[in-house]
C-alpha cells in the first residue's frame, strides 16, 4: 500500500479490536515506514529502527481491543515509538537523555498528488532541498505537523517541548521553504503570492 494513500483508520481500529488480522497488516503497511523514520531519527540506527517498529506493532496486537477506543491512533502510535525508542537508547548509551537536536532524519521527499504535478518538477525539488536544508530539530517537526499530521500541541508533548517552540520552529520551516522557493524560482514566487 503506498503510504500516501488514505485509510479509514475508525473502521481499521474496529476491525482490528476484532482481531482481523488483514486489518493490522493495513495498519502496518501504512504507519510502519512514518514510525521507522521516527525511530530512526532517535536510535540513528536501522536495525534497531526496525525492532523498534516491531516492538510497536507487537504491543498494538496485544493491545488491540483497546485500540479499537482510541480517539487518536496516529498520536497513540508516534507516542509508542517515542517511548520504545527512549528505552532502546537509554539501554545502548551511557546518556539516560536524548537531545532531539541530534535527531537525523533522512532525506526527506514530498510525495506527489496530481496538483502537486501541476505545480511542476521544479518547483518540488526547491521545496525538497529546503525542507532538506532545514535543522534536524526543525525538519523533524515539520514532518509531524505536516507529513504525519500531528497537531502542534501533539507534537510539543511528544518531544517535551513547548507549543509555541513548536509554532516558532514551522514558522522558520515555512519561512526557510519560502525563501528558497523566492531565491531559486523567482517567478514562482510570485504564483504563490497570488493564492
């Protein structure tokens, strides 16, 4: 399943308190790579990534019954992981705390829709470098609020952060996206300005 594509996660969640097991292999096609980045971006570690995914989905099995009464899965899951990934890094490093301004995210692709086509190549390979570009705290925050839709008091807990350091870090996402788009492709700039 592309990750892209929309799932209806009400009706997964009751499927899955069901025990239908297409159901969870639907919920783990489409949440298991947004959760590996996550992890990763914590553990810096793929194989431990992994396991942390693993991890994650072998307690959303147990669980499942109360899964299917979750008012927010996509919170409950990146909560999860944020909790694994902490006790996988607290058990392989001799810091107890993890500094998200060592997070690294890999490289980050915007995944396209048909308007998304209309605005042209060139356009989003702009907006991929500067997404790219931005700092690992800022870029990771972006792709919460943005890629898995996370709101930002959602993400301030989930990174103990405060909510508007959260608003002041899409703020510089966005003015930093902006900005290259102004600097690399001044006429579209000026599109963007008209909508």
């Amino acid at each position: 399943m592309r990750e892209s594509a929309k799932i209806d996660i009400v009706e997964i969640q009751l499927r899955l308190g069901q025990g239908d097991e297409a159901a969870f292999r639907i919920l783990y096609d489409y949440y298991s790579p947004r959760l590996f980045q996550f992890a990763y971006a914590i553990i810096h570690s793929r194989e431990m990534a992994e396991e942390i995914v693993a991890d994650v989905f072998l307690q959303i099995w147990r669980k499942r019954v109360r899964i299917a009464s979750l008012e927010n899965l996509n919170w409950y899951l990146h909560i999860t992981t944020r909790n694994i990934s902490y006790t996988y890094y607290r058990k392989n490093n001799r810091r107890k705390n993890f500094d998200f301004d060592e997070a690294v995210l890999s490289y980050y692709q915007v995944h396209t829709t048909p308007e998304e086509i209309l605005i042209g190549q060139e356009v989003l390979q702009v907006i991929n470098q500067a997404i790219n570009d931005l700092p690992s705290k800022c870029k990771l925050i972006f792709r919460l609020v943005k890629e898995d839709n996370l709101k930002y008091r959602e993400v301030a807990e989930l990174l103990h952060l405060t909510p508007k350091t959260v608003e002041n870090q899409m703020g510089i996402a966005v003015k930093k996206i902006h900005e290259a788009i102004r600097k690399r492709l001044p006429q579209a700039s000026r599109l963007l300005r008209r909508e």
